[in-house]
C-alpha cells in the first residue's frame, strides 16, 4: 500500500507523539516504522496498526 507520508506526520505532530512513541503505540518496530515512512509502501496490516495508533481510518493514511 502506497502511505501519505505528510498524513502521519499531521497527525503525529496533532498527537504530540514522536516515531518512537507511535511505533510503540503501534506495536511496530522503530526500523518499520522508518522504513514505512520513508519509503511510504507497507503491507496493509502495518498500515492498519499505524491507523489504529493514531485513531484514525486507514483510508485517511493512504495516498490518493
């Protein structure tokens, strides 16, 4: 799945939480997390524990 980056970093910075706090949250990996965000591809499963991080629609993380 293609990942809006700028998306997560919204809500991120809305939450006041850093990578470390949200892959915690997320149940992910820190290095997944990166990945994730810099490469902006995953599998639908790790977008879904993203989305589900940070209280919010998978659909809302994905890029149009």
């Amino acid at each position: 799945m293609k990942i809006d980056k700028k998306a997560i970093e919204c809500e991120k910075a809305r939450q006041g939480l850093n990578n470390t706090q949200l892959s915690e949250k997320a149940g992910l990996p820190l290095g997944t997390l990166q990945n994730v965000l810099n490469r902006r591809k995953c599998l639908p499963v790790t977008a879904g524990k993203i989305a589900k991080a940070l209280n919010v629609d998978v659909t809302e993380l994905l890029e149009d």
